[in-house]
C-alpha cells in the first residue's frame, strides 16, 4: 500500500480544487478572509507567508465556552476550505508585490532591498500589507488583512528556537487518547502551559544584561490550521511574541487527531533554514524527549558546528536520548554545544544562568507565570 501513497495523494489536490470550485458555483462558499502567518527579514531580505481561506466565524476562546464550543471551534479549523489559485497582494516599505495561491490555499511572499536598511532597521516588528484581488463570492467586498514581520540584525548575538508540543503546551503528543481529548475539549485559555515556561523564555528573549530582545522561533509539527489556537495560548500566557514555522496541512479532516504527528523532518529543514539566513547568529534550541528533537537538534549541531550554543530537552520519558548513547555528550562538546536533559524549567535555568544566557537575578525575582 505505501507505493501507492504517492499517487494518491497526488489526485487528492485536483479534488480539492473541484469541491472549491464546485461550492464557489453553488453559492456555498463562505466569504473569503487572508490569514497571514508572522514573517521574518534582516537588513536585506524579507520573507513572510499566509493563506486564503473561508471564514468560519471563529470565536475568541473564554474560559467559561462549554467543550461542544470548543470542539466546533476544532472541527472548524481543519474543516475550513482553503482557497486556491486567487491572486493576493502585498505592499511593504511602498513596495508591492502579487503572487497567487497554490493548490492548498497558501501564499508566500519575498522582498528583497538594496537600500532601505535604515527603514528596516528602525523598529523590531513591521506591519505588511495584504489585499485579495480577486471576486470569489458574489458581493464579496474588499479583503483586506495585515500581517507583521520581526527584522533581526546582524547585531543580534543570539537566536532561540523552540518546539511548542510538550516542551511549552502540555499536549500529551504521543498519547493519543489524551492528546485527542485537550484538542476537542479545551481552548487557548484553558489549555495549560509548563509551570515557570513563561518566566524562563522571557528572560531568554532579555538574555543576560535583560537588553538584547533576542528573537524567538516557534517551530512545530503542528498545521497551519492551529496557528489562531496557538497565537492566543502565547499571548495569554505572556509567552515571548515570536515566528511560527508550522506544517501544511495535506490530510483531511478525518485525520485531524493525527496533527504533530509524522516524521519531523520539517523541523530539521526549517531550523536549517534559519540557521543558512542567519549567518552571524548563535542559537538556542528547546524541545522535549516524547518525540525526535534530541537527534534532530543534534544533527543541526553536528551540521554547523559552533553555531548551535545550547540544547534544552525536557524529559517526558523515562529513557532519553543519552541512554545508550553515552559518546553524544562528549562529541556535542567538540562543536561547542551544550546539551541538557531536564526534568523541568528550574534545572534549564540553573543551567541558563550557569552559562550566562540568563540574568543572575532569574531566581530572585518573583514571576508572573500563568501556569495553572
């Protein structure tokens, strides 16, 4: 059966293109909306990327929504219809550019300058621009949304990289059963994050001296279609503001439950990314032992030696990644990197402080997590 995946999933996308165009045609097509991801640029180079899909109407989560309105809210997200082959627009520092999208509905955009540094430069965070160009709905009127983009200069010492499912957010991701039951029944409010997470991650982002607003990256095996649910948990919980770096959604919605899941080869593939466009930056990453950071990120380590400074893994199992395989330690160190199994925030920020990526004052100061 595994030979055939290929070609199955190669017909799947004429049909979804069909099933739009059919629903377009019969008048069943819910008004159109651009959901724009948070991009991210340097001095010269600028890349950011979205979605054209039907609006589904979903609400802002509270703590008090029954769990039917949560699970419709989950039902809604993987069962919105992505909008493919329309043109969208975007216009940033009076640069425009079109692109259409592809066969799932997803858009991406790259802006390149040669002189406008000093305006990329001025502040952390830029808006962008977007505006859909083309009539999909009868008395569709204009789409419009804005997107944001975070610059990171090359005087920037250090980036941090870290993966969101059981190293932030408590999901339960290799238990099924449990995993399913928080993504039916529970919200952004009400999902929970580890305990001191978001004191730790904001004294990273602050670094040593708790000046140097060092950028944060987000990256999951999680889908696009989360990416609302996982904006809202980290803003609710004072979670550093960063980029997310998510998978495409190519399954149907009957699969759903399967979402994190996979190889996590994208994972190895956009750090990688980050690692080639960020040259002059040393980084952090942070994941847990439930899945394949530990050999992911070490393979990053190996691959650009002295770039990766520090690995964090939270142990969730009771054999970790160093079980039987005593000589990683010691080789990680040849390329100069830190590598730490811990049970919990506290041991990574003895051990951040230890290293001085964290200010001393960390354990001194009372902290405002929101971890219930």
């Amino acid at each position: 059966m595994k030979y055939f995946k290929p070609f199955i999933k190669g017909i799947k996308k004429p049909f979804k293109v069909l099933k739009v165009f059919l629903k377009q045609k019969a008048g069943w097509l819910d008004m159109p909306k651009i959901l724009p991801y948070k991009g991210y640029g340097n001095e010269t180079d600028v890349f950011i990327q979205g979605m054209v899909i039907e609006d589904k109407g979903l609400a802002k989560p509270k703590n008090k929504h029954r769990f039917w309105t949560n699970m419709l809210s989950t039902i809604k997200r993987f069962s919105s219809d992505e909008i493919p082959d329309v043109k969208v627009s975007a216009t940033f520092l009076g640069e425009s550019k079109t692109v259409k999208t592809d066969e799932l509905g997803y858009f991406s955009f790259h802006f390149h300058f040669e002189n406008k540094q000093d305006d990329l430069l001025t502040k952390e965070w830029h808006s962008i621009h977007f505006e859909l160009l083309d009539q999909i709905i009868e008395n569709q009127p204009p789409i419009h949304a804005t997107g944001e983009i975070r610059i990171v200069p090359v005087r920037h010492n250090r980036i941090i990289v870290s993966d969101i499912d059981d190293t932030v957010m408590i999901s339960h991701a290799t238990q099924i059963l449990k995993k399913l039951r928080l993504m039916l029944l529970k919200n952004a409010l009400t999902r929970s994050p580890f305990l001191g997470v978001s004191k730790f991650y904001d004294a990273l982002a602050k670094g040593t001296f708790k000046t140097e607003n060092n950028p944060f990256f987000y990256v999951s095996s999680s889908e696009w279609n989360l990416y609302d649910l996982l904006d809202d948990f980290f803003h609710f919980n004072h979670l550093p503001k960063g980029v997310f770096m998510l998978r495409k959604l190519e399954s149907s919605i009957y699969k759903f439950w399967k979402s994190g899941g996979g190889s996590h080869e994208h994972k190895f593939e956009k750090i990688e990314s980050l690692l080639q466009f960020y040259p002059g930056q040393k980084f952090i990453l942070i994941g847990d032992s439930g899945q394949h950071d530990p050999e992911i990120y070490s393979r990053l380590a190996f691959e650009f030696p002295g770039r990766i400074e520090t690995i964090f893994i939270r142990k969730i199992r009771k054999r970790t990644f160093l079980d039987g395989n005593e000589n990683v330690g010691e080789k990680l160190k040849e390329v100069n990197t830190n590598y730490y199994e811990v049970k919990n925030t506290h041991e990574a920020a003895l051990a951040a402080v230890r290293h001085g990526l964290i200010d001393e004052s960390y354990f001194e100061e009372k902290s405002t997590d929101s971890s219930r």
